[in-house]
C-alpha cells in the first residue's frame, strides 16, 4: 500500500514492560536478551515498533520511571551491548525501538541529585526544584501523585525539594538551560546508537510552576517542547508521543502539529478516566458512561483530522486489562477482547499494542501481600488507616491496580507461564494455564490471529490510514458503529459493545459492501448481532 503518509502513521506500536515480558537469565525478571528471544514472535504479530517502558539504570522505586543514568542500562536488564543488539536484531525484523524517556524527574540517586544537594552553590543544585523552609512547614499544600505531600525537607540545606511523584523522585527544573541542554545531549546519544524513537513520560507536567500550585500545562510547556523538538528528534525520521494526561484536542494540535515542532503524537486519557466517580480519584469506581465514551473518541477523531494525529490504545503499564475493564472476561472474553481491537484499530491514528493484550490477558486478583506496585501499595496504606473497608479498597486494586497490567507475559502453560526458570518478581496470573502465546499462534480463531489480521489489514487498505472518520448511530447505547472514507473507499465498522443480542441496524448502509472482519465467523448471522459481536466492511 501506497501513501503519503509518514512511516510511524502506517505504523503498529507494541508496547513491552522489560521486567515482566521474557526472563532470560533465571532471576525472575524479564530482560533484554528475553524480548531479543521473543522478536520472531513479534515479527509474525506484524508490529512495526516496540516502545520499550524504561530500561535505563535505577534503583526501581517506580519499576525504572526512576532513572539514576540515562546513559546506562539497568544490570537486571542487561548491558548496553545487549541493546545495541536488541536495536539490531529488531533491524532485521523491519521493527524499530522506541526508548521511555522520563524527563519530568530523575532518580534521586542520579549523580545530579547527589550533587545538587550537597550545597546550594553547588552547580547541579539549581537542576531541581528547590524552596527554602522550616522543617514541618511545607511551602505548601501540594500532594504527590503516589500519596504524601509533594515537598520533602533535606535538612543539611534547610530547603525542600519538589516531587510529583514519589520521594524517590525528584523534580528536574527545566528552567535551567544547562539541564535541558544535558538532555539533549542524551537524547541525541540514543538517536546516535539506534533508536528509532521516544515515548516522552508525563511530559506535559515538566513547566511546573509549583508556587501557583501548576504541574500540568505550565506556561513555558510548548516552548520548551519546540526548543527540544527542534535539538533532537527533527533532526531524525522518529516516531515520538508524548503522554499527557492533561490534553485536550486544542492542546493535542499543537502537540501533533503535522509541521513535526513538538512531537508525531500524544496519549490523551479522557476517556480513561470515564469510570471514576466524578472529582475523585481513579480508585473511586463508576460504571462506563458508554455514550459518553462514544462522544469523546468520535470527537478527537474528528478534531484532529487534517492537523493532526491520533495515538489508539485501550491498554498500558499503568492501566487494568481492556477485557476486563470494558469487555467482558468470563463468558465472553474472546468475542469481547476482538471486539475491542477492531473499534480501535479501525479509527485513525497509531494503534498501541500492550504486551499479553494479543492475547485477551485479563485483570487479576491478589492478597494484598501479593502487589509490588508502589501506587497500590501506598493508596493501600492511606485509605486503610483512613478507615476504609478493607473489602471496598481492595475491589478498587482489583479494577484498577497498575500491577493488573504487569503480571508476567503468558507464553506457554509450562511452570510460569514460560516466563522465567526462577521465581518471578510479581506472581503469574493463575489462567496461564489456558490463555498463553502458545495455545493462539496456529489457532486461527485465537484473538492473536485476530490482531495479526487487524494490523495486516490497516497496511493493506489505504483508507485505514487516511478515511475520515464519520460516527454512526451516536445516540444507540448499545452500539459503537462508524465509517472511515476516502476518495476510493469506505469501511464501514460495527461494533455490539455489550453482552446482548440485537437487531443488526446498518443494513442498507453496509449493503454490496464486503464483510473484511468479524469475529464471529461462521457463527454470524446477518441480522443479528450477538454478544460483543464486531465487524469490518468495507466497498472498494
Ligand atoms: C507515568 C508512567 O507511565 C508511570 O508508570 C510512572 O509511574 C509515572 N509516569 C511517573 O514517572
């Protein structure tokens, strides 16, 4: 298929968790050389790139969004010499790697950070965000993302330093130019060893402004997105996306401004946070307003058509599982997990892949004792000693716990899942044992052969990739249904989104048109659609 578009618009992304994809050595933790392992799996999917979560070396306070050298690798991944091989050996598969670049924060065991808070003349001090104080009274009321207040006291400097995230964490100031210039550096260091790309971590919380209580958007945000921009990914062909949990679409224009000045794309989460209780947290639990789902995908389809670009994704690291967030994981896991993968990989934009999600992977549910995830383990803390129910906040850990999405990859049904020799850092999911790699590669009914065809068919019909995007039927609540058109064709998607039989509604819309992709198969039937149903039609 011809177009002209940019190689990362035709492109489908994987996203790998390292620790928790393939073990290579036998210490419970995945690594390197185990993706490098898992490649021809990869190629046979028919991904074109692998955003990899970070690797670079860190005390793993936050599972590596902690970095401590940027220039390294983390020994329990491996060694530099191991990505130098991973880059290529991907090369030779036509995939390309993607690094997480964490630049909001460092580890506070960077060398920066060590040096910075040895004085306040010190060089490195004004790398960080620092206020002066009194032991006990902090600058303010802000809060950090895991719990706790966002200012920690280091008493040798009588001054606070900021973290959004955890303690562990500091804030890198981005109003140095020294520092932002040392991140370039970096950042053309690892365009200069291979990589292909970048996913830019909370990036559009780096312009805080602490002291009017801004994280998100700052005033400097977009300056400094261009002065980067401009010093490191345009002078290469890459593929970058920014996650920015505070877009909208007139942010996300700038942000994929087809002139290339930020970035190629961002992850936006409105419809992420649609089931939670409206001013809370995400633990505070509500069931999916399905219309209004509707409504905000249709409109970033429409708002970003011509001047911009879309990121898809149901799933990530940070995420629970889409089968069992908004399909259905029981009876009907199959149909549903397909069903989610065709409503998203017939929009525009670049589809993400999240590791095990090929597989319809679903959520899990542990003794407490059983998470690693410190955001879970901390909101666990908090809301016990507030005296929540145990009961309730562990349903809440159930849905949403970040840990849902990093149980370790279910390759096989040998001991854990084929994923390590050893013991594996957090506990395999128990349904190993029937859903893995292993059962759904020649099963061409699995939902890795469904995926395979969706990311087969979006390389070779144009209209996947350019068709403007029209929404179908937006007041049915049952039924999530659009067209893609462009000059020479039209594809036509439908999608049951419940666990209901219903009338099949479209029909003269979809007639003379060939049927591309159901999930059904032999089972449908014309006229109705059955639980979770889904298809692809498409007049050439
Ligand atoms: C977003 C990352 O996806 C998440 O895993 C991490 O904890 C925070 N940023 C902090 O880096």
């Amino acid at each position: 298929m011809e177009n002209n578009k940019k190689w990362w618009q035709n492109a489908v992304v994987y996203q790998i968790y390292p620790r928790s994809f393939q073990d290579s050595n036998g210490d419970g933790i995945g690594d390197l050389n185990g993706i490098i392992q898992r490649l021809d799996y990869l190629e046979d999917l028919g991904i074109n790139a692998i955003w990899l979560s970070p690797v670079c070396k860190s005390p793993q306070d936050d599972n590596g969004y902690d970095i401590s050298d940027y220039q390294d690798i983390d020994p329990m991944f491996g060694s530099l010499d191991d990505m130098e091989r991973l880059i290529a050996e991907a090369k030779k598969r036509n995939i390309r790697i993607m690094m997480d670049l964490v630049l909001n924060h460092s580890s506070d065991e960077h060398r920066w950070f060590l040096e910075a808070k040895k004085s306040k003349d010190n060089p490195y001090h004004d790398y960080y965000v620092w206020r002066d104080g009194k032991e006990g009274e902090l600058p303010n009321d802000m809060r950090a993302c895991f719990g706790g207040p966002a200012w920690e006291w280091v008493p040798e400097l009588g001054q606070y330093y900021f973290h959004q995230f955890s303690v562990k964490q500091p804030d890198l100031n981005w109003e140095n130019p020294k520092l932002r210039r040392e991140i370039y550096d970096m950042i053309l260091w690892w365009m200069d060893k291979g990589a292909s790309g970048f996913r830019l971590d909370v990036i559009d919380q780096i312009a805080k402004e602490p002291d009017q209580k801004i994280t998100c958007n700052g005033p400097r945000l977009h300056e400094f997105l261009r002065e980067l921009s401009k010093e490191t990914f345009r002078k290469g062909d890459l593929i970058t996306v920014g996650e920015a949990w505070g877009s909208n679409t007139e942010l996300a224009k700038l942000y994929s401004n087809p002139d290339g000045s930020e970035f190629s794309m961002v992850f936006q989460f409105e419809h992420i946070g649609l089931d939670q209780q409206e001013g809370k947290e995400k633990w505070d639990l509500a069931p999916l307003p399905f219309l209004k789902l509707k409504e905000i995908l249709g409109r970033w389809q429409q708002a970003l058509y011509g001047c911009g670009w879309n990121s898809l994704f149901w799933n990530n690291h940070d995420l629970p599982r889409i089968v069992s967030r908004w399909g259905n994981d029981g009876e009907y896991r199959v149909e549903s997990a397909k069903m989610m993968g065709t409503l998203l990989h017939g929009m525009q934009g670049t589809p993400y892949i999240y590791q095990g999600e090929e597989l319809g992977m679903t959520n899990v549910k542990y003794d407490i004792e059983e998470y690693r995830d410190i955001e879970t383990c901390n909101m666990y803390k908090e809301r016990i000693a507030a005296g929540y129910d145990k009961e309730d906040v562990m349903k809440s850990i159930y849905a949403k716990s970040r840990d849902n999405a990093r149980t370790p990859m279910q390759w096989d049904s040998s001991e854990n899942a084929g994923f390590t020799t050893g013991t594996p850092w957090i506990k395999v999911n128990p349904n190993y044992t029937t859903i893995n790699a292993a059962s759904q590669v020649n099963d061409p009914d699995s939902i890795f052969s469904y995926y395979k065809k969706l990311v087969h068919l979006r390389k070779e019909y144009a209209v996947f990739v350019d068709g403007r995007f029209t929404m179908l039927l937006p007041e049915d609540e049952n039924i999530f249904a659009y067209t893609r058109e462009n000059e020479d064709s039209k594809l036509v998607v439908v999608c049951n989104f419940f666990d209901k039989m219903l009338p099949m509604p479209l029909k003269e819309e979809v007639e003379g048109m060939e049927l591309l992709l159901g999930n059904y198969g032999e089972a449908m039937e014309a006229e109705i659609l059955q639980p979770y149903e889904a298809r692809m039609y498409l007049k050439k």
